[in-house]
C-alpha cells in the first residue's frame, strides 16, 4: 500500500507538471506583414481582384513578398484611390460611394513588417502631374500646357504630401513599436525628352515636366523614410529601361493590357514583381 501510495502521489505530480505545460501558451514565431497603399500597391485589375472596390490583386507586390516569407499572416489593406489622410480615416471611395476602415487598423502591436506606397492621389499631385496633362495636351500637342498651368504648383503639393507622410509614419510607429517599415516609391513613367503620345497622350513639351512632378515626389517620400528611420524602396531607380514608352514597360499606357489585365495608367505585373524583390532584398 506504501508502494501504491508513492505511485500514485508521482502519478498525480507528472499529470500537473504536464498540464501546466500544456496550459503555457507556444512562442509566436510568425511573422505578420501589413501591408498599406494606393492603386500601385493594390495592382488593380491584375487577376484576380478583391470584391470590396478596392481593385486589390492577390498578385500585387504584398501577395509576392507573403508568398516568399515563411508562416507569414498577410493584411494587405491597400486600395485605389486612397490617400495618406485614408490611413487614420476612412475612405469613402467616390465610385460607389463605399467606405473603408481605417487602413492602420491592419497595423498592430504584434506586426513585423508594414509597406506603405501613398503620395499621388494627395493634394491633387496626380491630376497636376499627369491627368490635367492629358486633358491640356490636346490644347496644345506640341507645347508645354500642363507645365504652363501646374509647374507653380507642384512644390506645394508635394510639401503637403511630405506632411502627410510624416504623420503616418509616426503613427504607424506608435503603434508597431518594433516593427520594420518600408516606403515604397513610384516608377519612372518617361526615360527621356521625348514622350509616346499613343500610348501615354501629353503634350510633347510636357514629358519632361511630369517626370520632374514625379521625381519630387519620390524625394519627398525618401525624404520622410529616412527622417522617420524607415527603408525607402527607389522604384524610380530601378525602373530604369521599363519607361511607359519602352518595350517592356512596368506602367500600362492609355488602355488596359489585354495580355494581363492591367489597369490603364497603373501597374503592370512586372513592376508588381519587381518591387517584391525590391523589398525581398532589403528584408
């Protein structure tokens, strides 16, 4: 009985000693990855897009860099249209009228990486820098219209889109303490001089204009990367050669891809790959 008593008392002790380790929660060894932006980073309309009228594609550069990280848990929130403002705020999308959340709230204390690729739907740099220009070229084909018009402008804006950065990535850092942040950047849209008005129609002494518009704006943003600590992806750069005149372009011209699906004026799946690698390479 002394024997069976022993027996049972050490029984008694391995069943709480193993319930107790089975009650201790395992390590979290994931990583979760939020990705935030506009159009160039939801890649609209390359297959397949999400049903919620963000035009979000599960082949944009968040869904390629998911694929390539181990047990990774991806919050890809990015939406066309959006602003910076759509990060701390909803944004009431003005086709349909639908509202979406706040895209931080994708963004949480236990997150690792967070992308954020905004700036051209601010300020209205995008209708100064290329949709007014489309619009004025036929005023004027062989002139400088929108650089008549707009060029005033542009300093301005793009001081008022660096703003914008500034508080969302301070923001985001307030919230993700120890997460890794990475601004992404736009693609060159003209190599040189000279444009390609079939495939993207501005005025011929317009092409140079914009290519500076956007060229400020990507300062702006490497600019506010590098205040806040945070890596700064130069699509600009590596862009070089893909222009939207090029052969082998990474943003489409005026009419959707046939070939890929590719929104008009937004990018195409090579460039969606290309900046995939791009941060791949930083991580």
């Amino acid at each position: 009985m002394r024997w069976l008593g022993v027996a049972l008392a050490l029984a008694l002790t391995t069943f709480a000693v193993t319930a107790c380790e089975e009650e201790q929660p395992s390590p979290d060894t994931g990583f979760d990855y939020a990705a935030l932006g506009d159009s160039f980073t939801s890649g609209p309309d390359i297959p397949t897009i999400s049903t919620d009228g963000c035009h979000r594609s599960d082949h944009n550069y968040p869904h390629l860099v998911a694929k390539r990280l181990d047990d990774v848990t991806l919050s890809d929130v990015s939406c066309g249209g959006a602003r910076t403002d759509a990060v701390l705020q909803s944004q009431v999308q003005e086709a349909g009228g639908r509202v979406q959340t706040p895209q931080i709230e994708a963004v949480t204390a236990d997150t690792d990486l967070v992308t954020l690729g905004f700036g051209a739907n601010d300020a209205g740099f995008v209708g100064a820098a290329a949709l007014e220009c489309i619009v004025l070229a036929e005023t004027d084909p062989r002139g400088s219209p929108c650089q008549d018009a707009n060029a005033r402008k542009i300093p301005r804006i793009v001081g008022n889109v660096r703003e914008g950065v500034d508080g969302v990535l301070g923001a985001i850092a307030n919230r993700a303490p120890d997460a890794r942040i990475i601004v992404v950047g736009y693609p060159r849209l003209f190599e040189g001089p000279e444009g390609c008005p079939r495939i993207f129609p501005v005025a011929e002494g317009d092409v140079p204009y914009i290519q500076d518009a956007y060229d400020q704006l990507n300062a702006a943003l490497e600019a506010a990367a590098d205040d806040a600590g945070a890596d700064f992806v130069d699509v600009a750069a590596a862009s070089k050669g893909h222009d939207v005149c090029s052969d082998a372009p990474w943003v489409n011209g005026r009419r959707p891809d046939r070939e890929t699906g590719a929104a008009e004026y937004h990018p195409m799946p090579a460039e969606q790959k290309a900046v995939a690698q791009l941060i791949l390479d930083l991580l």
